[in-house]
C-alpha cells in the first residue's frame, strides 16, 4: 500500500553537550574555562575566546583564540582554545576544520570525552557512521562515575541514528529505545517528543504501524504541553499522515486542519517578532536622531564658545613657533658646522693614512724588488750564504706589509662598526702559546727568547679574536724593537678586584714620556717611531687601544730609553 511520508526528517540531535543530571550543577565546560582564566589573568585573548564563545559569536572566537594561540606556548590553555575553535568550526558547519582542530587536542586534556563526542556528531555530519559509532562508543564504555561528570544527552539518539542510516535496525530501535528510557526520567518533554517522533518513524518505515502509532500518539498528546508551536504543527501533521494511510480522512482532516493552525500561529508569532524589532530598530533610529540633534547643537555652542580662545591661542602658539624655529635654525645650522670640522677631520685622517700607509707599502715593495734583484745574482754566483739571508731577509719585509695590511683592515672594519665581538671565557696562557708559536721564526731570526709566565689559572672574558689581533700587534712591536740576544716577557699578576693584570714587557730601545703621552691620547691615530730606521703608521697601536676598550680593558705604559718597554693590559676576569 502507498504510504505518504512522514515528515519528521531523521537528522543529528543537537542538544547541550554539557548538561548536568541535577539542575543545580553549573556547566562544566564553563567551570574549567573559569578556572584557567583565574590561573592566566594576563592571558587577554583567551579570556575574549571564552566570552565569545558563550555569547555565540563563533567567528570573534575563532579570531581570539587563534591571536592567543599564537601568542602563548601555554599547552594547558591550547587545548582549551583548540576546543573552543573546534565547536566555532562546527557551529558554522565546517566539519572537517572542526575534525583537525578537535584532533590537536592532548588525550590528557580533563575533558577529553567532550571532544570524542564532538568528533561523533562530526562523523556523522560526514556521513562516516562507522566512525561516528566507533567514537560514541568510547563515551557509552566510560564508568558510571564519569558518565555522571560528563553528562551527554544526546549519546544514544545519535548513535540510534547511525545505527538507522547503517540499516542496522535491531541495533538502532535498541538505542533510541535507551535513550527514550532516560529522557521519560528527566522529563524533558521537547526531547521526549523528538524521541517518541524518531522511534515511531523507525517502525512506521519498517511498515510495522501497530507498534509506530501509539508512539506517534504519545508525541502529539505530549506536544500539547509545550508552547512550541513548530513541534505542535508537526506531530499533528504526522497524526494527519497516519490518518490517511489508515484510511480515516475524516480524522486526518482535523489533524490537518490543526497542523495548518499552528502554521498560522508560527507565522503570526514570526510577524510579530519582526514587527516588534522594526519597531526597535525604530525607536532606537529616532532616539539616534535627537542625539545627532543635540549633538550638532552642542558642538555649535562650544565652537562660538572657544572661538576666542583658540584665536589667543593660536596667535600665542604662532609667536612661540616664530621663535623656536629661529632657535631650531640656529642650532642646525652650529650642528652642521659641528659635523663639518668633524668631516674635514676625517678627511685630513684618511689622506694622512693613505699617504703613510701607501708609503710603507712604497718602501716594502721597493725593498722586496731590490732584494729580488741580489737574491738573482746570488743564484747565477751561487753565493749560498748571502741568498739565505736575502731569503729571511725578503721574508721579514713581506710579514711586515702582510701585518700593515690586516692591521689596516681589522681598523676599517672597527671604524664602520662591521667586526664582530662575542664575549667568552678565555685561558690566556693558551693563547699566548698560540701567539708565541706563530712568531718563532722571528724570535729565532733575532735570537730572542721568549718566556711565557702567565698563569695557567687565568681566564678572562673577552673577544677572542680581537685578543690575538691585539697580542700579535704588540708581540710583533716588542720583537720590532728589541736588540738581538734580548728577552721578551709575557706574565700575569692576580689582583683583587675584577680583572687580571696582564704584562708584555721587552727591552727595547724604550719611549720619551711624551710619546707615551702621545700613543695613550684617544684622538691619536698616526705616530711615527723616534727610531729613524723603523718609520709605521702607529695604526697598530691605535687598534690595539680600540679593541682593548670594547672588550672592558684598559692600557698603560711604562718604559724607559735603551732600557726597555712594559704594557700594561688589565681585562675583566670570567665570573
């Protein structure tokens, strides 16, 4: 026999997700996001996730909980905001967004059954029963203490409902008849009818009416206890059908009839409901009007009001103006003047580096290219000894120019703030052995003995690099200057303040007081040497005094004519 169809349409119920079995337990979900907002009261972001999320702006919480995600490391609260963005996702029904976001969530969260209810329904949104049964399952398996504490309601209805869309009849009439069993106890009426509907729809598809009416029957008697005229329109609807299919239109005619009322009534409540917000939306676009009204009125008032005012004031500010543009202009103008004796400076700096530098350059390649031309007529006469000394003799002049050129460029680099310096422990005898190995061919040439009397428990904190640069200019200065068969000394003193003592000391040919004077001044960059015979740029020193200030340092002096230099390097100790 032909059937109509019955109108209940099977869909997912979605009832709260959080309810208690007494009525007097608050929302958990909203007990614990209470709790973590007191635990992180800085964490603003989340605290407006939370809000959002409660007052259903789903797209203001997405926003607020992604900027706190983004902001925070906390996992704690990430799995609260993975959540709130997972229930955003699907309260705006994108499910598979929802699905990653509720998958990011630790299995330690405290209210994980939450989200494997979450991802049931989401399942079933995606038309992946299977799925959908496998996670409800989980919930259907927790203890009766935990069932209590995370109270679904909607648990067995959906499973029914899966169950039903999988053809799996016996398993579906068994769940939704659980779940009428524990609705009839709470008394909840809407879902009562909604299950009473859904069990008598089950039966009648299965063409087993004596067991679908009565159940139908209950769902229309039920509704007339409720005020929701939508649920009252469609159990009589689904009386009328009944009625029909039965053969009494007599009886289905009334139901219609009744089912056509409340459709009436549904309409008319919704013309109501818009009538009264137009009337709203009215009333609040006039009372907007009297307060642009007031509002122009008032800014007209305080405008004839501050007319004057503002004139005294802008003639006042005006006068002011006048004068601090003139004594701006004034002090640019002693500013420009600054920076230009500072570029002539500059310049007058650079042309004399250039000129020295070029000049030792000059002499050593000079020197070489002679030196060159006797070492050929040693090799034609075959004089051995006097081309082994050509050859120690081109060597030395060739480390000279190597040392002038880096020294050169470890100070341009310095002067545009290019070298890098990174602070460390440094065992400074290592590195003076490192420094003393480097330079024995020049000590054997010279025949100068070398003593190394640092002490093995002495570390500093300074660059590294910056510390050998510093040690070869002035190991290389002592050797300069130091007669053959002389000695030259590297020792440490341990004092009692925060840095290590730490000597060079030769004996050379010595300095005056005023050229000690002159090396130790900060605006001097180029120094020529009493020696007549040895001519630099004092470029090495003046590297040496920048590079041991960047490094906390400090340098001092003491020598005497033919007797002999000390310099004297103090540098912070390793803490």
């Amino acid at each position: 026999m032909f059937r109509v169809r019955i109108i209940i349409n099977l869909c997912i119920v979605f009832s709260s997700f959080f309810v208690f079995p007494q009525e007097n337990n608050k929302d958990l979900l909203h007990l614990e996001l209470n709790k973590q907002t007191q635990k992180f009261p800085t964490e603003i972001n989340f605290k407006k996730a939370k809000i959002f999320f409660y007052k259903k702006y789903w797209d203001s919480t997405l926003v607020y909980s992604m900027k706190q995600l983004n902001s925070s490391k906390t996992k704690e609260i990430a799995d609260y905001c993975h959540f709130l963005r997972g229930s955003s996702f699907r309260e705006l029904k994108l499910f598979r967004e929802a699905k990653t976001e509720f998958n990011l969530i630790s299995k330690k969260w405290p209210l994980y059954p939450f989200v494997y209810n979450n991802l049931g329904i989401i399942s079933l949104e995606l038309k992946d029963y299977k799925n959908s049964i496998y996670y409800f399952s989980i919930l259907e398996k927790l203890s009766e203490k935990d069932k209590k504490k995370y109270y679904i309601k909607s648990l067995y209805e959906n499973i029914g409902l899966c169950y039903l869309l999988l053809n799996q009849l016996s398993s579906a009439e068994n769940y939704y008849l659980k779940s009428n069993e524990i609705l009839k106890k709470e008394k909840d009426t809407i879902s009562l009818i909604g299950s009473y509907s859904n069990i008598a729809n089950l039966y009648y598809q299965q063409y087993k009416d004596r067991q679908a009416i009565p159940y139908f029957e209950k769902a229309y008697f039920l509704s007339k206890k409720v005020k929701n005229f939508d649920t009252r329109r469609v159990a009589s609807k689904n009386m009328a059908i009944v009625e029909e299919n039965r053969g009494n239109f007599k009886q289905a005619l009334v139901y219609r009839k009744e089912s056509e009322q409340w459709q009436d009534s549904l309409n008319n409540q919704n013309k109501v409901w818009a009538l009264a917000d137009y009337e709203k939306k009215y009333a609040v676009a006039q009372k907007q009007k009297q307060i642009s009204v007031l509002k122009v009125e008032n800014e007209l008032k305080n405008t004839q009001r501050n007319t004057m005012f503002f004139s005294t004031v802008g003639l006042l500010l005006l006068l002011t103006g006048g004068v601090y543009v003139y004594g701006q202009k004034v002090k640019n103008a002693k500013i420009i003047l600054s920076q230009k004796e500072k570029l002539d400076e500059l310049n007058a700096t650079k042309d004399q580096l250039f000129s020295i530098v070029s000049h030792d350059l000059r002499s050593s390649v000079n020197a070489l290219k002679t030196s060159n031309t006797k070492l050929t007529s040693s090799l034609e006469s075959k004089n051995y000894d006097e081309l082994d000394k050509l050859l120690h003799q081109n060597s030395a002049i060739a480390n000279g120019a190597y040392s002038l050129l880096d020294n050169l460029l470890h100070w341009a680099l310095l002067q545009t703030q290019q070298l890098y310096f990174h602070k460390d422990s440094v065992h400074l005898f290592s590195i003076v052995q490192q420094i003393e190995y480097s330079y024995k061919p020049l000590l054997l040439e010279k025949t100068i003995a070398f003593e190394n009397e640092v002490s093995k428990n002495c570390f500093i904190f300074v660059d590294l690099d910056s510390l050998k640069i510093i040690l070869r200019n002035l190991l290389d200065n002592a050797i300069k200057f130091s007669p053959e068969n002389s000695k030259i000394r590297f020792y440490s003193l341990d004092t009692p303040s925060e840095f290590h003592q730490f000597i060079i000391e030769d004996q050379g040919i010595g300095m005056r007081p005023e050229t000690i004077a002159e090396l130790l001044e900060d605006n001097e960059l180029l120094a020529k040497k009493s020696n007549s015979e040895i001519i630099g740029t004092g470029l090495g020193m003046q590297l040496c005094k920048q590079m041991i200030k960047k490094n906390g340092g400090t340098l001092a002096i003491e020598s005497e004519l033919n007797k002999g230099t000390k310099m004297i390097l103090s540098f912070p100790k390793t803490v």
